[in-house]
C-alpha cells in the first residue's frame, strides 16, 4: 500500500534516537470509492458509488538504532544507523523486508532496502496473477513458485521548525523523499503484466517514486494536519514490452492527499489520508479494468480514489 510505511513514522519523525532495539506493529487499510470511466485528454471523474475495494495489511517492525555521532555539534552529535527488519502479512501475501537508515544531520536520511514475498489468491481477492494478453485477464499464479520482489535506495529531507523556533504550536513539519527502486516478479519475462497485493498493470522494472508532505503538528490529540504529494512512474517505458507506446509505460501516477494524525497515547497513533489520484484515461469506454493494457492511453484521469488508514502501536 503505497505510502502508509512512510505514514507509520512521520508523527515520530522529530523524536530523538536512543541506542537498542524498537518494536512496533503497523496495521493498514484502505476504502476505495467506485469513479464513472471517462475518456479524453486530463479531465475529474466524479464518484459514481460508494464501493469499489478493500485493502488491509499489517506489518510487524523490529528497529535497532547504532549511535554514529559524527562530531561534537549538535548538527553532527545525534547521526545514527537505522537497521529494520519488517513481517508484512495480508490476507493474500506475505513478505519479508530489511531496510537500512542513515541519518548523517537531524535533516537528511538516505535509506536502501529490499524485500521478497509471494502471494495467493482467495475469494475474489488477487495477490499474486499474471496477464493474459490473449483472454484479457489475470490468471492465477502458483503461490511461493513466483516470487515478488524489491530493492530500494531512498534520500529523505526532514525539517520541523520547532527546532528552530520554541513552543508547542510552532511544529511545521516538511518532508521530501525521492525513492529509485527496482520491482519485479519472477517466473515472468520482462514486458509481461502482472498483478501484486490487489494492485494490477505491474511491469518488471526500475521506477521511481517522490513523496512530499507540507504539515503543522500540534500538542493534542489531534498531532497533525497537513497535504501529501506522491508522484511514482516507470523511468523506461519499454518495461511494458507490446504496449509500451499505447499503454505509456512511462505515466506518472500522482496522488494528493489531505493527513490528518491523531496521537492516541505515547504508543499509538492513527493516521488518516483522503486521496485524489490521477491515473491513466483511456481513449474509449470500457466496464472492465483487465481490458486496460490493450487500451490506448490519452491523457489523465483525476478522481477521489480513497480513504486510508494507517494504525501504529509501539510495543
């Protein structure tokens, strides 16, 4: 689920590191609005019903911190390494993931990671199928035969001004983060479609990803509000092989989303995100999303896309 990882740590993004192991228990989930297709160049989809998807995961992290101090000046003294190890269940995938942090100054982080899992596919619900060009469909894959994977190197940009300026009101957080990653299946020849935890039209390929967020944290239940910009694409469009041009293997998703935070006690904290998104628009009218890769792709669409929530629990 995009971004809810991110999510899970930013109301604890100011806090100050200590030496020795963390652990935490992240559970998410998300309520996807149905959206009348429309055809043409960018243009707003109004919702068009209540329902269109559930989503749900939960993630088990074990966080150990190493102190680096890397001078004696305050912008220097608080540098640490960062080791995750993370258990992501959902009800038709399972994956394990390792990451690594960096944390040189209170405001850059650059992190690299990686991930492997699989997946099944159970009432309806597609954890791990590949695309049949000639049915126009997703046809199950065998669970643990093929293996989703990831590896990822990530730059962050953090800065709260209250480290600049005293008070409990005076809490501006900005966050950028660019994230370079590689993601692929195996058992599946590059150009080849395929579909992980719920989200299809996937290629093998390297893709990019930025995350933005603009928000003000405040001493109450309520920590924060704020906007969140996600901008996520294919840098080579040819990883979509046959489609390649008609598809535009290189589109841009990009969400914006309003955030609110909620910090329930010292060891929880609930995130809430209202998403519009802009995906691709198709140049005729279709009832079917699996008939979209044979599609011809025409511009963008923009359309409410979901309610997520992002639940954290520190042990």
């Amino acid at each position: 689920m995009r971004s809810l990882k991110f999510l899970a740590v930013l109301p604890f993004a100011v806090a100050s590191a200590f030496a020795g192991w963390e652990y935490s228990l992240v559970t998410n989930g998300a309520y996807y609005v149905e959206h009348e297709v429309k055809t043409g160049d960018e243009h707003f989809s109004a919702p068009s019903g209540p329902y269109d998807g559930l989503e749900a995961l939960t993630r088990l992290d074990a966080k150990y911190t190493i102190p680096t101090p890397l001078g004696d000046h305050w912008l220097l003294s608080g540098a640490d390494v960062e080791l995750w190890g993370s258990l992501e269940l959902s009800p038709v995938t399972l994956r394990p993931m390792v990451e690594v942090d960096f944390t040189p100054v209170p405001f850059l982080v650059f992190g690299a990671g990686a991930s492997i899992g699989s997946g099944w596919n159970v009432l309806g619900f597609e954890g791990l199928t590949k695309y049949d060009f000639e049915t126009q469909d997703y046809e199950n894959l065998t669970p643990f035969t093929h293996y989703f994977y990831d590896l990822w190197a990530s730059a962050t940009f953090q800065f709260d001004t209250g480290a600049l300026i005293e008070g409990d009101w005076s809490h501006v957080v900005m966050v950028a983060s660019y994230k370079l990653f590689y993601e692929a299946l195996t058992g599946v020849d590059d150009g080849d479609i395929w579909q992980w935890q719920e989200s299809a039209r996937k290629a093998n390929g390297l893709q990019y990803s930025f995350t933005g967020v603009l928000g003000y944290q405040m001493p109450m239940t309520l920590n924060m509000v704020g906007l969140m910009l996600e901008m996520e694409g294919h840098l080579d469009k040819d990883d979509y092989g046959p489609v390649a041009q008609s598809f535009d293997g290189d589109f841009t998703t990009t969400a914006i989303s309003a955030l609110t935070s909620f910090k329930l006690s010292d060891k929880n904290s609930l995130t809430v995100l209202y998403t519009f998104e802009r995906e691709r628009s198709y140049s005729q009218l279709h009832d079917d999303e699996d008939q979209e890769p044979l599609l011809h792709v025409t511009g963008g669409e923009w359309s409410f896309y979901r309610v997520a929530l992002s639940w954290k629990h520190k042990f």
